[in-house]
C-alpha cells in the first residue's frame, strides 16, 4: 500500500473505503472554502459520494493511470492530493491538492508537493509535472512559485465554478530543473 512519510506526524497514503467518512466530513467543513476554486464539492453530497470517488481513484491506481492520496497529520485526514494523471508516453502528469482551512499555513501542502515530486522523478522515472491553479487563488499558486515551477501560461474561462468563469495559470517543472535545485 501507498504511504509516504512526509515529516514526523504527517503522511500520504492511499484512501481506503473506510476513509469515506473522514473524507467526507473533511468536505463538509470545508464547503464553501475549497468549493470557491473546485467543481468537487459541489457533487460531493454524502458520504457515499466520497466511498465512490475512492473506490474510482483505487482503480485507476491499480490501472496506473493517477490517483489521490490522503494528506494525514496524525490520525486526522487534512486534505488530499494526486496525480490526476500519469502519461507514460510523454513521461508527466499533473498534481492537484487541496487542504482544510483549518489546516493551511503549516507547511503541509509544501512538504506534499515535494513528496509527490521526488516520488514522480525518481520512482515513476517523469520528466516532467505540471500544476493548473485558478489565477485569484494565491495560496495555492504560492505552492509552485515557491517550489521552483515555471509559469508557462494562462488559460482564460478555464472552469465555470459557482457562477463564475475561472482562469487558470499553468505551472510546469521538469526532472533536470528539479535536481539542478536540490543540488
């Protein structure tokens, strides 16, 4: 099973179907907060929403084409992040993540972002990831900024989320990049 040590009290690891609760009360709290820059929320009504969205991101683990993991800082569900695809011909995928409000400005999306990084360069062997933001969300697009992306583009009228039209900015990161960083 998935599970990644990202710091002392916290990992990644795979949901299982008796994470649907968590997840879905996780959700619950979290509505209007996540709901402003995701479409998920808006279809995630009960709690067998959520056991269905982890028994369809357990398949396609299985299948190898990108998954969500449970982000956990102790034994509480603090948000989810993935690979919301895996391109094997064109050696990248793209990482998606959110996180309770309760839960931001600790550093655990950063320590994610990385864990999932490392683990798409040196495991699955990318060359390349890349992360989609809405453009008005600046504490998700801190994320890449800091973790050494490159603005590649803007995508106007990207999703219409709560009435409203979202653009998207488009950061990529490649393997040498990556290692050039870390030195």
């Amino acid at each position: 099973m998935f599970k990644y040590e990202i710091d002392d009290s916290s990992y990644l690891s795979l949901l299982e179907i008796k994470d649907a609760e968590k997840l879905y009360d996780l959700i619950n709290r979290n509505r209007d907060h996540i709901g402003a820059w995701l479409k998920f929320p808006s279809i995630t009504l009960k709690a067998d929403d959520s056991k269905t969205f982890i028994e369809r991101t357990r398949l396609r683990y299985a299948k190898g084409e990108g998954y969500w993991l449970g982000i956990w800082s102790g034994d509480k569900l603090v948000g989810s992040i993935g690979y919301l695809y895996l391109d094997e011909e064109n050696k990248k995928t793209e990482i998606g993540y959110w996180l309770g409000k309760e839960y931001e400005g600790k550093g655990i999306i950063t320590k994610s972002v990385k864990a999932l990084i490392n683990y798409a360069f040196d495991e699955l062997k990318l060359n390349k990831i890349e992360i989609g933001v809405a453009t008005d969300n600046a504490r998700s697009r801190a994320i890449p900024e800091k973790l050494g992306f490159k603005r590649e583009g803007e995508i106007r009228d990207y999703e219409y989320i709560n009435g409203r039209y979202l653009d998207r900015i488009i950061y990529g990161l490649k393997a040498n990049e990556w290692r050039n960083e870390q030195g």
